[in-house]
C-alpha cells in the first residue's frame, strides 16, 4: 500500500509537503513548537479516553431516560435496534480512521476521499458543536451535584466543572488518559449495579416490551406509543449509543496507529454499547414499579429507589456527576485535537491558525487549542437546554452520511480497507445501511418540530457556509489549500 502523500498527489485535497504556518513564517519557541503532536499513547490509553468520552452512565441517564419518559417499554426494544447501529457506526469509523488517524478526525478522511469541500463541511459541523456539546455537560453536572448536594448552587458547579476539566485536559495525554481512566471504572461499576439490579430476578419478558410498547399518558394511565413517538425515540437511543469515532482524534499520538485504530475505534463502539443498553432493558424488564419508574421525571433515579432506597438514588446522582464531568475532560480533550486541526491546517486566518496549532513541548498537548475549546463552551452555558440540543440533534445525519459515502469512494479508490489497514467485512453492507439509517433518521428529525427540523436546518446552511468559506477563501490561496497529512502521522 502506497502512502496517502503518493496516494493523493493528484486529488484535490492532497497534502501539501509542509505545514502552512511556515510558509506565513510561524516563529517556534522555546516552550512550543508548531503541527507535531507527540506519539505517546497506547491503545488501551486511547480505549480509556474514547469510552469516557462516550460516558455510558452519561447516555443512560440522558437518552435513556428521555426515551424511558417518551416510549415507555419500547424503550427495551429501541436501544436493543440501537445496537445494530452501534455496530454499522463502529465498523465504517474503524475502516476511515485506521486509514486516517489524524487530529482531525473523520474530516481529514472524507476531505482527502471527497474533496475539500467534505472535509471543511464535516470540520465546521464538529467544530460549531463543540461549544454546545460540552456546555450541556456542564449543565448536566450542575443538575445532578445539586440533587446530591441541595445547596450547591448549579452556575458555581457547572463553571467549576468546567475550569477543572480544563486544568486536566491542559495535563499531558498520558495523564489525562489515567484520571479518565480511574472515573470510567467508576462509572462502569455504576453499570453493573443498574443492570445486575433489573436482571437479577426480572418480572416481565422482553418479547412482551419489544411488541406491545406502552407508557405512561397525562393522566396518569397505560397507552400505546405512537410509530412517531418511537420513531423518534429511535433517534435519541442510536444517538446515545453510537460510538467510537472519537478515538481518531488522537490518532498523531497513538503507536502504530493504522494498524491499531480500527480495533480500538470497534472495541470502544462495542464496549460502550454494551454498557448502555443493557441497563436501559434492566429497568423496563425488572422495575418492580414500572408504572411509578416510566411515569418519573427521573425514571433511572426512581427505579434505583425502588430496588435499594433512597440513599442509593442519591449515591448514584454523585456517580452520574462524575461520569459527566469524565466525559466532559475527554471532550475537550479531543475538541482540542479538532482546534489544533483547524490551525496546524490553516483552514482560519493566518494568527489565529499560528495560535491553534502551537503544541507545548513538554506536554505535548495543543494548549492554546485546549483554552480555545473551553472558551467557546463557557458562553453556551448560558444557553436554555432545548437550544443547545438545536445545535446536535441532526449532526449524526449529516457527518455519518458523509463518512458512509467516504468509505464507499475510498474503497474504490484504494485509500481505505488495503493492506496493512483495518478492513471491513462484507463490504459494502456497513456504508450501505448507515446511508440507510441516515435517512430514517432525517426523516424522523424532520418530524420533530422542537429539535431535530431546526437542527437540519441551522446545520444544513452552516454547512453551505462552509462550503462557501472553502471555495471562496481556501482554494484561492497561493498554491491552494489542503489539510497536513505529515509523513510522521502515517508512519506505522
């Protein structure tokens, strides 16, 4: 297998021999130096980042409650569909990032596979929902140390929160991958007990939840769900279980990453999966109360009273807190890598990219990124839930469809799934059925009026914006413009 530097020589996004920001005469010093992230990771390293990321207590208590709330026990069935997506995410973003491990991302990838215009798209749909993300985080840590802690005021948690993730994010790699990784098994203990709770002596089958879904109505009684209600249930429960993509964020800091990237992209999607949908059909199969738990304002809270007392619940409100607040470090954590993306490949202005793609030398962590990423999430913070959700609720429409139609290309063309790179099994069926899962869920955003249509919408023109921004600015630079894809990054 020939390297993308003679792979992409002719393509339009080819990457250029050195960096921008030398040509605009980026100055080094002696704490900094500029686009060279340093390969310090191992693969259970990146495992612990990726699944603390996607913080499986985080997706329980989020989607799963919400969709518990919505669909009642459909609930079971749904995230058990769920997992099929899971899956399909998984594969697709094992065979891209094994094949492109940047700081980038997916949009190094499906830029070099699709053209610039790919890569910009799917870097601005990241970037613009880096704040939002981070910030309902934030929020959400505030909620649940209030509930544990009644007389914590929710602004001082959530900005606390913030700052320290910052202070740990700003640490080297290493360091941020074991605090994350000693929360994670935290939070995966928290599983346990949830799903060990409902399982252990389960008083109603899945068959039963899976065919027949109920919930609780307005006033108080059993009804069926509606095809719309699960349908967008549907959304919330993949949404909330799909993972994996995250760990090629770090991919110019892992060894050996083409041969180890898709494994730890498969296994992390897998593992996180695993762990949140099983404690969601514990509860819908062994809530000794079900009517009690689905009519909750805080179903998983409730059930957890039910099973052990009320101490129990507000123990777990403090491990839901700090599987929050884990997540929230590995998303700035690889934010950061986004922003350091943004600069080291001068999609910006000429300062602003200098100032993003400094690396510190000792940590080896894009610092000035990292400070970046935070600053643009402390404003949102301020924002009402129901607009931060504006902001993520059609994201995955959009970026995995893009990174379906990338693997398919690139297969074709030789840049993914050959020698030497994780390849995908039964190949076309995975890009295949997440174009097909795209468009279920296009066509279930668009039927919310409350989140999912706005969302296609603001994200839709934002990515026209950005399209704009690369045809107008990027491309009519001296010698045009193409993201650094350094010949270290593809060492193996």
């Amino acid at each position: 297998m020939k390297k993308h530097t003679d792979l992409l020589s002719d393509a339009p996004f080819a990457p250029s021999p050195e960096p921008t920001m030398k040509s605009e005469g980026a100055a080094m010093d002696r704490t900094t130096t500029n686009g060279q992230l340093q390969r310090k990771l191992s693969s259970f390293e990146v495992l612990l980042l990726t699944l603390s990321g996607l913080s499986p207590v985080f997706s329980i208590f989020g989607a799963g409650s919400d969709v518990l709330q919505h669909a009642g026990t459909g609930a079971a069935g749904l995230f058990v569909l769920a997992f099929g997506v899971a899956v399909i995410y998984a594969v697709i973003y094992a065979e891209l990032g094994s094949a492109f491990p940047y700081a980038g991302g997916d949009y190094v990838g499906i830029g070099a596979i699709l053209g610039g215009w790919a890569g910009v798209v799917v870097l601005a749909l990241w970037a613009v929902a880096s704040g939002p993300s981070i910030a309902f985080e934030a929020r959400l840590v505030g909620v649940y140390v209030h509930e544990w802690v009644p007389g914590a005021p929710a602004a001082v948690v959530t900005f606390g929160a913030l700052g320290v993730a910052l202070v740990i994010a700003l640490l080297a790699a290493r360091v941020g991958a074991l605090v994350t990784g000693v929360f994670l098994a935290v939070e995966l203990a928290a599983v346990l007990v949830l799903s060990a709770g409902g399982l252990w002596h389960p008083l109603r089958g899945l068959h039963a939840a899976v065919a027949y879904p109920l919930a609780i109505n307005e006033s108080g009684a059993w009804s069926p769900v509606a095809l719309g209600t699960l349908a967008v249930g549907a959304v919330s429960a993949a949404c909330g279980t799909v993972g994996g993509a995250q760990a090629i964020y770090f991919g110019e800091e892992l060894h050996d990453p083409h041969r180890r990237m898709g494994r730890v992209v498969l296994l992390s999607g897998l593992i996180g999966a695993v762990a949140i949908i099983v404690p969601v059909v514990a509860v819908v199969l062994g809530a000794p109360n079900l009517r009690e738990v689905l009519g909750s304002s805080a179903p998983l809270a409730t059930f957890v009273s039910q099973i052990a007392g009320p101490w129990a619940a507000r123990a777990l409100s403090a491990a839901v807190a700090l599987a929050i607040f884990n997540a929230m470090i590995a998303q700035v954590m690889t934010q950061s890598r986004l922003f350091f993306s943004l600069g080291r490949d001068a999609v910006l202005t000429g300062g602003l990219n200098r100032v993003l793609a400094k690396v510190d030398r000792v940590s080896g962590v894009p610092r000035a990124a990292t400070v970046v990423v935070v600053a643009l999430a402390a404003p949102c913070c301020f924002l009402a839930d129901h607009t931060l959700l504006v902001f993520l609720a059609g994201l995955l429409v959009y970026v995995l469809a893009l990174a379906c139609v990338a693997v398919l290309v690139g297969r074709r063309k030789g840049l993914t799934g050959g020698a030497g790179y994780w390849r995908a099994l039964m190949f076309p069926v995975a890009p295949v059925l997440g174009l097909t899962v795209c468009a279920l869920f296009a066509f279930a955003d668009w039927n919310d009026r409350d989140a999912g249509r706005p969302s296609l919408f603001i994200l839709g023109a934002l990515a026209i914006v950005a399209m704009a921004w690369c045809q107008l600015v990027l491309k009519r630079r001296p010698g045009g413009w193409s993201p650094k894809v350094s010949a270290d990054a593809n060492a193996c």
